[in-house]
C-alpha cells in the first residue's frame, strides 16, 4: 500500500493559478487510481477530480475547465493544476490513492486559500 503526501497549497489571488502535487511512496504506483478530494469549512468532503491508471479523467462540474488533473508515474506523483481561482474554492485539499482492491489511502490535506 502506498503512502501519500500533499504539497503546493497556500494562498491564491481571485483568477489565479496554483498547483497541487501529491508524492506517493511504495511500489506500483502506476496501478493506483488517484484523487483529489476538498473540504470547506462546514461541508462534507467532494470529490474535485480523479485520474484512473488508465488516464481517464473525472472532474466535478465546478471545476470543469479550470482545473487539470494529471499524474507522472515515472515521478510517482500526482498533480491538480488549479486556474482561475475563485473564492468558493478555498478548501483543505485531500490527495487519494485507491487501489485494485478499492482501499483508499490519504494524505493529511494541504490549505488552498483564495483571497485578494
């Protein structure tokens, strides 16, 4: 099983860009799908984008077109590039690795604030 780590977070201006990175340890990365999930204060954790082993992509309709999920596997890190930041995307940021055997692994969640 691997583990996951986020990193990249911080402040972001309205209109903006930041990018997420999630390093993963362990073996067989590759076969791993991979997520990134968020959590406002007060809501329940979403799914914001998902990026299969395969390469298939899912994003959540609030984000469509603005953010990118994508993955390296010969770096064994997961990537969300972030544009035109809004307000109501200020969340903790969570990275999820899932495997065949559909066991989630998490990372310990990295701050996006976006504000001016």
């Amino acid at each position: 099983q691997v583990q996951v780590a986020e990193s990249g977070g911080g402040l972001g201006q309205p209109g903006g860009s930041l990018r997420l990175s999630c390093t993963a340890s362990g073996r067989l990365f590759s076969i791993y799908d991979m997520g990134w999930y968020r959590q406002a204060p007060g809501k329940q954790r979403e799914l914001v984008a998902a990026i299969s082993s395969g390469g298939r992509t899912t994003y959540a309709d609030s984000v469509k077109g603005r953010f990118t999920i994508s993955r390296d596997n010969a770096k064994n890190t997961a990537y969300l590039q972030m544009n035109s930041l809004k307000s109501e995307d200020t969340a903790v940021y969570y990275c999820n690795a899932r495997s065949w055997e559909n066991m989630d692994t998490w990372g310990q969640g990295t701050q996006v604030t976006v504000s001016s």
